[in-house]
C-alpha cells in the first residue's frame, strides 16, 4: 500500500491564493522526487473543539485557516529518499519559495496506509 504524509497548517485567510500558487509549485517538485499525488484541502467546517481539534492543535488566530494536505507515496522507502531530495531541492527553499504561513504551528506525520476502500 501506498504511504501518507499528513499535514495540519493554520494560514492566514487573506494568503489564500498565495499559499496555493506556494503548494502548486511544492506538489511538482514532490512528484519530480517520487510523489504520486499532493493534496491541499482549505478548511470550511473545521470546528472549535472542547478538549481537542484542528484548530486547537495549529493554535489558528481568528483570522487564519485550517488547512489539511497529504502527500501519497508509493513506499515508505520512495519518500524517505524523495524527502530528502525534496529538502534539498533549491526550489522549495524558504528564499524562492517562502512559506505563507507560521511552519512553527504545522503539524505533520508518516502514515502506513492499513485501508484503502
């Protein structure tokens, strides 16, 4: 089965379009080092939890959004090797392609997929 990395981001809501022309450059430099497919998700109907949520674990400010993204990889092994070309690559370096959000509050993980219905 394929393998997941998954990401949580709080944005700022008026970086809409700037963080989507950001993760369109980022998805072809992903799917140049092994990615089968990136996924960019901009929260509508993220509530406000109790105890825990989206919006609790990214610390969003009332004028950010959630935003929920996963990159799919063919093996754990393609994206160990992939990511690293990914973190070299000088396109996805903060001076060419800055992040338009605080990377500090992104929350991220590895995934072995164990259903896939």
């Amino acid at each position: 089965m394929e393998y997941i990395d998954g990401f949580v981001a709080a944005v700022p809501t008026a970086n809409r379009e700037i963080y989507k022309q950001h993760a369109e450059r980022a998805a072809a430099v992903f799917k140049e080092h092994g990615a089968l497919r990136l996924v960019e998700c901009w929260g509508d109907d993220v509530p406000e939890g109790k105890l825990t949520s989206f919006p609790m674990a990214v610390q969003r400010k009332p004028d950010e959004t959630v935003v929920f993204s996963w990159i799919s990889w063919p093996s754990r092994e393609v994206r160990d090797e992939g990511m690293k070309k990914v973190m070299d690559d000088p396109r996805l370096q903060p001076y060419t392609n800055p992040m338009p959000f605080d990377g500090k509050r992104m929350i991220y993980g590895g995934f072995q997929m164990i259903v896939d219905a």
